[in-house]
C-alpha cells in the first residue's frame, strides 16, 4: 500500500484539496441556471460538477505513464492475477477500478431520469471504460489495457447508480405537468 501512496498519493491529496473549490463551483453553478429559470438548477449543477470531481482524478491516475504495458483481453485472468498477489495491491487496484466511475455511476441517475436506468449507466459506464484502455493502449502510456479494468469499472458504475437509487431525478406522471 506504501508504493500506492507513493505514486498516487498526490493526485488524493491534490483532490481533496480541490473539494471546497468543486462545492463553490456546484453552487455558483445552481445559481446562475436558477437565475436562468432551469428546472432542477440546484440537482443538475451539483450532479455534473461532482460528476467531473470524483471521476477526473482517477482519469488523471489512469492516463498517467506506467511501466507495464499490454492488452488482457481474458476476462477474470488479471483479477485472478491479483488474488495471488499481495493483498494491498489487490485492494488498490480493485478498488481503484471500482471508483473510476462510481460517481457517474451515482450521480447520472440523479441529475437526469433519462439516465435512472442501469442498463443506460451500463453502457455509458462501459463505453467511457471501453475508450480509456484504447487511449491507454494508443497512446503508448505503458499500461495494461485490460478487459477486466472494463468490468470492474463498469461493476463500479452501476454500484454507485444503486447507492443512489432514493434520489434519482423523476419524471412527472403523465397528465400531472401544467396544464
């Protein structure tokens, strides 16, 4: 866990810094769309600034060089891998995985009845997840692109989306809107 720290703890650091600035910003925000007469102003300002706050810092580690490089197109094979390993390593990158789209995952929903279904969270969580191995991939950064960061990320999503369940957006029934 100390060579996580080591290589990580920065951008934890520098996040939680940060969280005061992404909690003026969500408010600035809610404001300015209520003075604009938006619906919701105050839901789908704090849901979109905390969706770029919990998801941007791990895109940061992500994309970040590494040392290792490949593609792991078996599914479960690193995630077995990793159960061999030490289990500080196996916490991080599990859980690491788990976070990179948890908070899209939760905060979709809420912002947008659109999004309150989780097969929608799903496919967003999947295809977002789909796209940074490629760029891990094409961009040479010197990191595993694998199938399993995929599911894990994914898995993450849709975590997040059932934490949040009691607060996503609702539609209004239909003939209840202004008549």
């Amino acid at each position: 866990m100390r060579l996580e720290w080591h290589l990580w703890g920065h951008v934890v650091l520098a996040t939680l810094l940060l969280l005061p600035v992404a909690v003026a910003l969500a408010h600035l925000l809610a404001a300015w769309r209520a003075g604009r007469g938006r619906a919701h102003a105050a839901r789908t300002a704090y849901a979109d600034v905390f969706i770029a706050a919990g998801t941007l810092p791990w895109l940061w580690m992500i994309l970040t060089p590494g040392s290792a490089s490949g593609v792991s197109l078996v599914p479960l094979r690193d995630l077995a891998e990793l159960a061999g390993g030490p289990p500080g390593a196996a916490f991080a990158q599990v859980g690491g995985n788990l976070l990179v789209f948890a908070a899209l995952g939760a905060l979709l929903p809420v912002r947008s009845a659109r999004m309150a279904s989780l097969w929608r969270v799903a496919l967003i969580a999947a295809s977002l997840s789909v796209t940074v191995e490629v760029l891990q991939y094409g961009l040479r950064l010197g990191r595993v692109s694998s199938v399993d960061d995929v599911l894990l990320n994914t898995a993450g999503a849709l975590l997040g989306a059932l934490v949040t369940r009691p607060w996503r957006a609702r539609t209004a029934p239909v003939g209840t809107g202004p008549q």
